[in-house]
C-alpha cells in the first residue's frame, strides 16, 4: 500500500497553508493513505472537504532532556557535519553549551514522536514529508540518523530558506547541514530558493529538485467595460514585512482616478494604514475588503475588472497570491525579492527593485494606465498555464514521491 505522511504547520486545521489542500487532492489520488500531522492544533475548526484517505494525527510536542549518555553519539555526528560543511563552527564553539542544549532537546522530541509514530501503527517504511523545513524536519532527520525511518523528503519556501527575511542578527539556521545529510529529496518552490540553498550548502546540490507550487483555473478576469477608474487590487495581511504602508505612498503620487482594493484582514499595521489612505487624494479611493474566503476571492476576480494587482512585500518565496492573479489573466507588479522574479516579469507585468521610490512605483503605474506599458491579459495567463497550473505541477510533484515511496 502506498502511504505518504506530511508534516504542517497547522494545515488542515484553520486557514493556515491554503495552498497546500490542491496538492493534497492531487496526493490523494497516488497514495492509498494520507497522514497528517499539524504541529499547531488548537484551533479545531477543519474548513476542507478533506479526501476519504486523509487521516489526522495529533503528534503533542514537549520539550525536553534525554540521557546525556544517549546524546553523546548524536552530538558528535551533528558536530562533525557542521565542522566538516559549515562556515558557522565558530558561533557552534562560542554557543557551545546553548547548541548541546538545543540538540538535545530536539533529540528528546525525536524519541517522542517515534513513541507515538509507533502507537499510531505508522509505517515507518513510508515516506515522511515535511511542507517546510522546519522543527519537524529537525526531529524526523534525527530519526532517520538512527535508522527509524527510511525517507525523508521536505519542501522548500522563503523563511525556511532565506536567512535575510529572519529579523535576528546573523541569523543562521542551527544544525542544518547534519539536517541536510539525512533527507533524500530537497524541493525548493523557486529556482531562487535552489540556488540560494545550492550556494549556500554545496553538498546538498544533487538532492535539490525544483517543483512549483500552483494553483487551480477558476476562471477569467471578466473584459473591461466601462472606464470609469483605475483598479489596483492588493491581497495580504498587514504585517510588517508585507509593508502594506507604501501602497498610500504611492497612490498620492498619482494624478488620475484609481479605487484601491485591498483584501486582508489580520496584522499590526492594519489600523496605520488605514488611518494613511484617508489623505488620500479626492480621486483616490481606497476599499479594505477585510477578509475574504477563498471562493469569495475568486468571485471577485470573475466579476470585477482588474487593472492591475500589486504586491510590495519585503521578503517572499513566490507568493501564491500572484500565481492566482495571473491564473485569471491579471497582470501584477511585485517586488524582486525571493523568487518573485520568477514570476513577475515583462510576461506577466512589471518587477521592481525593493527600495524603489514611491514615486517611481506611481511612474510605473501611470505608464501602465496611459498603456505606454502594455501587457497581453492572454500573455499572462498563458505564462501561469505554463508554469503555475496546480494539476501538472502537483501530478509531477506527486510522481516524485511516489518514486521515492517504491
């Protein structure tokens, strides 16, 4: 029997990893049985038609010490791999205590979770498949060290990837080439992602296979009708690194009529930036949708004129949100950070560089009003079905485990 398990952060529970339930309709047709494991569980609401072959494990995470004895092995492997590959030994030297410490107590998880794994009746012969590579990988890459499991596989996506989008100085992610040593199959969502993780940890090179997250055709951004404003559609919550601020920034640049949309509820910068749109220009009008659903978003995108969609984040992986504008034909416009590149470009509308000026965002805008930029609606979804669509992303990325499983 074919059976896969997947470790989330809260997916399926809440509105958290959205994008991970089209993969999983895929994935379900491959393997006769589905295991999940959310590390977050509290909230217990479950908003998907979840497949009959989906079952649900709630893995109680503790931390905790095993016996130093136990731990000598462990620490001298995981020591030797950062000693042998990684230029961070120094700050493992100086932290000395801190990191025997953090491993051994992710250790003492390991040996919890193979526990309940094994009263769970999992078959650890399977593949076990994290969406990021996070503490779950961490624990299972342990495991497979000692032999429990046999395959181990994780994705890749921009937090879990990229040091500059974490906020701490000199951020390094701890233990990462032993952790590297044990997964047989890296899947980084962006060639960016790749190629950061190919530079930043060369013999990790031949594990590391690109495969494209995607999403599902709803349907076409209807045709233009009546001229009447400027669309400009933006979808995020408002934390920081969202920088949602400097979408009033640029609007007050401009000189024409445009309704600005913005749809996103959560984050501390919600109140500020509502508070900024209201010196907004007469001929500006700006409308927080709140949050939305996700057919609800796909409604809207059916029924209401789009000119542009526009991201301005400061870190991503590729934003799901793009792949679903340009799924309808929308053209967008989205910073060159993470692998938004891969995305955005003279295809798919306009990619700029992270500190550009308001005003010159608002330039870029107006040439697209005045269509001295011009971009093909059929262009672009043309490019998504090339790149983007769910069914032949997933189907392929759902071969690769199965090859992985045999």
């Amino acid at each position: 029997m074919q059976e896969i398990n997947i470790f989330t952060y809260a997916f399926p529970y809440g509105k958290s990893e959205q994008f991970l339930y089209e993969e999983l309709l895929v994935l379900s047709k491959t393997f006769d049985k589905i295991n999940l494991f959310p590390a977050k569980f509290s909230e217990k609401s479950i908003i998907w038609d979840l497949p009959k072959n989906v079952f649900i494990y709630h893995f109680e995470n503790k931390d905790g010490v095993s016996s130093p004895k136990k731990n000598i092995p462990l620490l001298l492997k995981a020591f030797s791999s950062e000693w042998k590959h990684g230029k961070y030994f120094s700050r493992y030297l100086f932290g000395f205590r801190h990191y025997v410490a953090h491993l051994s107590n992710a250790n003492s998880q390991s040996e919890n979770l193979l526990a309940f794994l094994k009263n769970s009746a999992i078959n650890l012969n399977s593949v076990f498949y994290t969406y990021w590579f996070d503490d779950w990988t961490y624990k299972l890459a342990i495991l497979k060290e000692k032999k429990q499991i046999k395959k181990l596989v994780t994705r890749i996506h921009g937090g879990d990837v990229y040091e500059y989008q974490h906020a701490e100085k000199d951020f390094f992610f701890p233990f990462r080439n032993f952790q590297l040593s044990f997964i047989d199959k890296i899947f980084p969502i962006s060639q960016d992602g790749l190629d950061h993780l190919k530079k930043k940890y060369p013999s990790s090179s031949l594990k590391l296979k690109l495969s494209r997250l995607g999403t599902k055709d709803h349907g076409v951004n209807p045709i233009q009708t009546k001229k009447e404003k400027f669309v400009l559609v933006s979808c995020s919550s408002f934390y920081h690194y969202k920088n949602v601020g400097l979408v009033p920034e640029l609007l007050t640049q401009l000189k024409f009529p445009v309704k600005w949309i913005h749809i996103g509820e959560e984050g501390p910068e919600k109140e500020q930036v509502i508070r900024s749109s209201k010196f907004l220009p007469t001929y500006i009008k700006p409308e927080f949708k709140g949050r939305l659903t996700q057919e609800e978003i796909f409604d809207f995108y059916r029924t209401n004129y789009i000119d542009l969609f526009i991201n301005v984040s400061k870190s991503e992986g590729i934003p799901v949100t793009l792949m679903e504008a340009i799924s309808f034909g929308i053209p967008i416009m989205a910073p060159n950070v993470g692998g938004i590149k891969e995305i955005a470009n003279n295809k798919t509308g306009i990619l700029f560089e992270l500190n550009t000026k308001p005003e010159d965002l608002a330039e870029k805008i107006n040439s697209v009003y005045t269509k001295q930029i011009f971009i093909d609606r059929n262009g672009v979804r043309k490019f998504w079905e090339e790149n983007f669509m769910s069914e032949k992303n997933y189907t392929s990325f759902s071969e690769e485990l199965k090859l992985i499983n045999a």
